[in-house]
C-alpha cells in the first residue's frame, strides 16, 4: 500500500471516509508517509511533486476524488486542476423492478462514487421501503427497512455523498396497488386514485417514511407516465375530466405535504409535456400553453429525462422549453441497461454526451446517470460502472475522451474497460441494423425464443449468429481470466455467451430442416436442443450466482421461472424434433409455417424487443 501522512483542511468526517475508502485507494496513513495536504479551494486541484501533494476541494467528495487522481499519477510530478460543470452530480439506483441491491453492493457503490467524484446518490423505491401503517406496501419485494436506509445515508456522507429518496405519488404503483388490501386507493393499474382522502393519507405515510432515514431534505417525488389519468376508478366516481386539472389537483396537495414536511421536492416533467402533447408523447410537443406554465409550482423542481435522442438540437430545444418555468431544472440521461442481460454502451454514448453538453450549455445545476431495471432488472447493476466513469469525467474536465476515461475506470475498478464496453456486441449482431430509439437487443430476444414458435426467424435469416455467440464466449473467457476483480460478473457473461450460441445453432436450422423434410437433420437439431439446455441450465446457476452476491434474493423467482420455462421448453422441442425424426410425426407445426418478419422495418432494422412478454409466445401471456 502506498503511505500517506495527510494534513491540512480535512472534511467532516475524514477519518472514517478515509478508513472506508483506504482499500480502494490502496493507501494507508502513516506519519513517515508522503505528506498530502488538503486545503479548500475554489476548484478541485492536485498538485504533486518530489516533496508531496497538495489537494484543494471546493465539496467535500473532491478530496475522495483527488487523492483517486493522485493515486492513479502515483510517483509522478504532475499539476491539474478541475472545475465540475455540474453542481450535483448523481447516481439514481433503480431498486424496485425485482433487484432491490444488498446495502454491501450499495456501500461499493458509494465508494466508487466518491473516487469518481459523484454529489448525489438518488434511491429509486417505487415500495421497497418500510411504510409502517401499509404492511402490504413491498411485502416479499426486499424492501429496506429503515434501519438499513439509515445505516446508508450515515455511510455515504462519510464519504461527502448526499444520499435521498426518489418515490412515486401518483404513477408507478402497480406493484403496491394490485394487493387486494391497497386496491381501495387505485384508479387504474398503475395510478394512485387522486382527489382521495386515502390516498392522501398514504402519500403522507409514503412521504414521511421515505424521507425519515436520510439526512438529505431533497426528495424526488416521481408523477411521471400517469398515463390514463382519471380513466379508472375516478372515472366511475366523477365523471370525466381532463388529465391535466387532476394532475394539477393532485401535485398541489402533494406539494403542501411536502412543504408540511420540510422536504424540498423535485419531479419528473413528463407529465406536463405529454398533456400538451397531440400524441401523448413527451418530446413532440412544440410548446408548453401558458396555462400550465403558470400552474406549476415554482418550488418542486423540474427534472427532464431523455435516454433516447443522439442529436443536441433535441436536448436544446427540450431544454429550452423547460427553462419557461419558474421550478429548478434537471437533466437525467441514460446508462442504457433496461433492454436485456447485457447493457448497450454505443447507444449510451451516442445519447449520454449530446444531452450533457447542452445541459452544461444550458446552465443545468442538477445531472443524473439513471439505469433503470425495466422488465425484470436483468442486466446487473455493476455494469453501469463505465457509464459512471463518462458521467464523472464529463463533468469534471467537460467532455469525454475515451482513452482518459479509460485510464480513469482502469484506476477506480480495476478492470479492463474493454470488458465493459464490449458488453454491447451481446445485443448487436453482424450486419443487423438498429431500428430509430428502440436499439436491438439481441441478448434478450435470443434468449427467450421459442425453440419451436422462433418469432424472430425471419428478421434474422441469413445471420450466422451462432458463430458471432460463438466468439463473444471466447473473447469472456479471456475478460473473466483478466479481470478476477469481477469474476462473477464475467463468468455469468461467459455462460451467456455460450447459452445463446448454442441457442441460435438450433434456431439456424430447425425450421429449416423441418420445412424440408430432412429427417436426418432434424436428429440433429434434437441433439442440439440438448445441448442448449444443459447451457441455459449452467446460464441460469451462473446468474443465480451473481444476483445473490449483488442484490437481495427477491426477484429472482422471475429469472428462475423465465430460464426454466426455457429449459421445459428446449426439452419439448428435442422430444417432438426426435418424433418427427423417427417418422412419428408428419411434421412440426409451427416450424414448418413460412417464416414472417416480427420487428423488421420497411428500411430492415430491426426494433429491440425489451419484454419478456413480447418475446415468448405469439399466443397471449396473463403477465
């Protein structure tokens, strides 16, 4: 371990932030160390030289990140200085769509955080928290009791990190609604009943609860994609009315239990875009009417979310909208990891740079890294860690070099970011084009094919996609070798890899073996479907594995029963492939039907399929 004897201007809570973070830095204190002086700053500085260091912090977090910067130089003369473009920077951890992360996974994250230079840790809990008088409210979800948040917050601000709740007060509720003792408050599957004095009561419990463990007054109160507003229960109760006014009810009560509270709120705007929006879409508007200008409150701020647009004319002009009203502005973008098993880091790039760009054009003091868990949580949160590093060297020298953030991942996790990276050719097959906004993804769509109604076997005629599995399984091999850091990780990645090769030998050539009546070749293929089960079981330990190192062990029945479904299904297809081969059976219904296109454009991109439902059957799934 590098020896370091430290003095000068040290944060509150120091000692402990250091004693947290002294394995990631590789460094121990010691009085015959290399003297490093803090001192405060108007800007983050290091300056290293034969005689020592000098660290200058502005925040607290920046002495984290400077002696990460030092470590990284270590034995180097060297001088820098940056300025962060954003004000707060911060992590939103999605933890309620079945991943709900072990508060050691969480502490990890804190750590690397405050290396990295982050301000802000947001908790995403639609109702994996403790709601006391609601004991329905994240029953067998692996909500956090309070004790666990608390025991966070205390934890992150030794480390300078502000932690804070990110709940839901109108939409997103499905999971807390569709208990039969919570359905009393629900106007559609999604949407709390609004203008309600139940409801109103448990908004007061959601927000007292959420709010009591952190020390942090922030909190982010959601009411995005509410859609269907008022077209349920309230409905029936009041007849129609407009979504807007319910809304604009709705958030001022909520706004004055905020401000009952001393909590200062913040909440996505997409609500206020999609009702003056002819499409109920949130980025085609062309303006915002006045009306609903001046009807938003001035102190809940606005937090505009986009993870889909590769143009800064778009970011410009949204931005701009926004700035009309008097609420304080965010920016979220995405770490895209909601589309299957593996992340996809190019479409992450292409969107993650143009949009903070203009929000650092525009003056934004708040930016957010989300990577939200749609459809399961599949792709493990330990992947975002390179979309972190761009977000923070981004931010601290105001753009985003490759090679330099690089160097910056290698020094904080110890990996290769090659490794990370090459986590998007899981989802990108050779000579497969993306379809606009929704990117392809393979990795999942592959996976849960039916062996026997392949939905996709026309949009990927042609694809040698076995060989291109084939290699990825190869080049993870190596990453895992390299990396021992993150073996679990990386091993899961390798048994993926060989689960979809093995997968798509039998999608190349069942169909077609059935179609034309080649016995012989149909044995084959039922050899091949045996062979894709035993890797779709060895895929479905690994990944076991790896959820209950990294998040608590709820949510995983659903990847059991997606895996196993598969499983039972690759052995009905070797069973009816070995009937049809033996003669018994004058062919295999569904195989032998021609072929049509599912997701392919009239240009041949492909649109990803990121439900499990979209992907599993042609037939209706109760889901």
């Amino acid at each position: 371990m590098r020896r370091v004897c430290i003095g000068g201007q040290l944060p509150p809570r120091f000692d402990e932030g250091f004693a947290a973070l002294a394995g990631d830095l590789d460094m121990e204190r010691a009085a015959d160390g290399v003297p490093v002086v803090f001192a405060r700053a108007e800007a983050l500085t290091v300056e290293a030289g034969p005689d020592g260091a000098r660290i200058g912090w502005r925040v607290p977090v920046e002495c984290w990140r400077g002696l990460s910067l030092l470590g990284q130089r270590w034995g180097e003369r060297f001088s820098l200085t940056e300025r962060a473009c954003f004000e707060t920077l911060g992590v939103m951890f999605d933890v309620s769509r079945n991943a709900v992360l072990r508060p050691e996974t969480l502490r990890f994250f804190f750590r690397k955080m405050a290396l990295l230079g982050f301000h802000l840790g947001m908790m995403y809990t639609e109702d994996t928290y403790e709601v006391p008088q609601y004991p329905y409210f994240g029953y067998l979800r692996g909500r956090y009791s309070a004790d666990e948040l608390r025991a966070l917050d205390d934890y992150a601000d030794a480390l300078g990190i502000e932690l804070c709740p990110c709940i839901q007060t109108l939409g997103h509720l499905n999971r807390a609604l569709h208990w039969p003792a919570m359905e009393h408050m629900k106007d559609t599957e999604e949407v709390l009943l609004a203008d309600d004095e139940a409801s109103l009561a448990f908004i007061r419990a959601m927000l007292e609860a959420a709010s009591a463990p952190y020390r942090s007054r922030r909190i982010h109160i959601g009411m995005d994609e509410a859609h269907f507003l008022g077209q349920g229960a309230y409905l029936r109760r009041h007849g129609y009315t407009k979504p807007f006014p319910i809304m604009q009810k709705h958030l001022r009560q909520v706004g004055d239990i905020v401000r009952q509270l001393g909590l200062k709120a913040m909440m996505w705007s997409d609500m206020y875009f999609r009702l003056s929006s002819p499409t109920g879409g949130y980025y085609d508007a062309e303006a915002v009417p006045p009306e609903v200008v001046a009807g938003a409150p001035a102190d809940i701020g606005l937090v505009y979310w986009d993870y889909y647009h590769d143009d800064e004319q778009t970011y410009d002009r949204m931005l701009s909208m926004h700035e009309q009203f008097a609420a304080p502005l965010g920016f979220a973008g995405g770490i895209w990891t909601w589309l299957g098993p593996a992340p996809h880091y190019e479409k992450t790039l292409q969107t993650v740079l143009p949009g903070l760009r203009q929000a650092r054009s525009h003056g934004v003091p708040l930016v957010l890294a989300a990577a939200w868990g749609d459809n399961g949580a599949e792709c493990n949160f330990l992947t975002t860690l390179y979309g972190l590093t761009v977000y923070a060297q981004f931010c601290y020298t105001g753009d985003y070099d490759r090679a330099e953030a690089g160097a910056r991942f290698r020094a904080v996790t110890g990996a290769d970011p090659a490794a990370f990276l090459d986590l998007t050719r899981f989802n990108q097959l050779p000579g497969v084009k993306d379809g606009p906004l929704r990117p392809v993804n393979a990795s999942k769509f592959l996976l849960y094919q039916d062996p026997l109604v392949p939905l996709y076997e026309a949009d990927l005629a042609g694809v040698d996609m076995a060989a291109h599995y084939d290699a990825l399984a190869a080049d993870y091999r190596r990453y895992r070798a390299e990396n021992t850091v993150f073996d679990t990780l990386f091993a899961f990645y390798v048994r993926l890899a060989e689960a979809l090769a093995a997968k798509c030998r039998l999608h190349q050539t069942a169909g077609v073996c059935v179609r034309a009546g080649d016995r012989p070749g149909a044995e084959k293929c039922a050899a091949l479907a045996d062979a894709a089960r035993e890797k779709m079981q060895a895929l479905r330990q690994s990944w076991r594995a790896l959820w209950y190192e990294t998040n608590k062990v709820y949510g995983f029945e659903i990847i059991d029963l997606r895996l196993g479904g598969m499983t039972a299904r690759l052995e009905s297809a070797a069973e009816r492939l070995r009937a049809f081969a033996a003669g018994g059976a004058d062919t295999i219904e569904p195989l032998a039907e021609t072929p049509l296109p599912y997701t392919a454009l009239p240009d041949g991109a492909l649109k990803g399929s990121y439900a499990w439902g979209e992907i599993a059957s042609a037939c209706k799934l109760d889901l």
